[in-house]
C-alpha cells in the first residue's frame, strides 16, 4: 500500500519592501478590512479567519483577508487547518511610519461614533 504525501501549505506574502503606500491605503478604505485590522490590533493575540464577525460571506471574507495579505498588512499562517491572522505592525511601521497606528485610532473613533446614540 502507498503512502499518502503530506505537504505544508505555503501561503506567500510580499516583502513591505515590494508595498505601495497606494496599495495599503487602497486595502484598508473598505470598512470591512478596517475591521479585521481593529480587531487584530486590538486582541493581543493571532486570530483565526472564524474569529472574525464580518457582515458578509465566507468567500467575501476569503478575499478581504487576501486583500490584506498582499498589501502587506497581516500575516496569515496554518495551525492544522485553521489559518491564523497577524497584523504585520513591526514591519509596517519601519515602511510607513505610523501609518498603522493612525489607520486604527480613526477606525476607533468611527465605531464610537457609530454606537453612540
């Protein structure tokens, strides 16, 4: 009987150095992206895909998160077969110097606005 091959799952992510402010801002205009950089900056810790409450569907949500991913703004990796989301702040910062934490602090004060009465 053979065996069955088992191989990792590379997902690939471009160098900051290969990002355009453009692209980063183009990323994070869509609200919905905002909102997995919130919540990423906010939870001290990686999240998972599911870990997220996005007012859209799944494949939507696929394609936000690869939005993000190839501007430069999260990391995504495998834990078995759940994939895991890491904002990429260090790495970010040193390309566009407080960029991200400017990008967080508005979308702060936007949900605050929206949940005040």
């Amino acid at each position: 009987m053979g065996r069955t091959r088992v191989t990792a799952r590379v997902i690939v992510h471009p160098g900051v150095e290969d990002v355009s402010v453009q692209q980063v801002l183009e990323a994070l205009a869509d609200p919905a992206r905002r909102s997995v950089v919130r919540t990423l900056a906010h939870a001290g810790a990686d999240l998972s895909c599911g870990s997220f409450d996005l007012p859209v569907g799944r494949s939507t949500s696929s394609h936000h998160f690869s939005v993000l991913r190839a501007a430069g703004v999260l990391r995504q990796y495998y834990v078995g077969t759940t994939k895991m989301n890491t904002l990429r702040t260090e790495e970010l910062e040193r390309r566009f110097p407080g960029l991200l934490t400017a990008v967080v602090a508005a979308a702060d004060a936007e949900a605050q606005a929206q949940a005040a009465p």
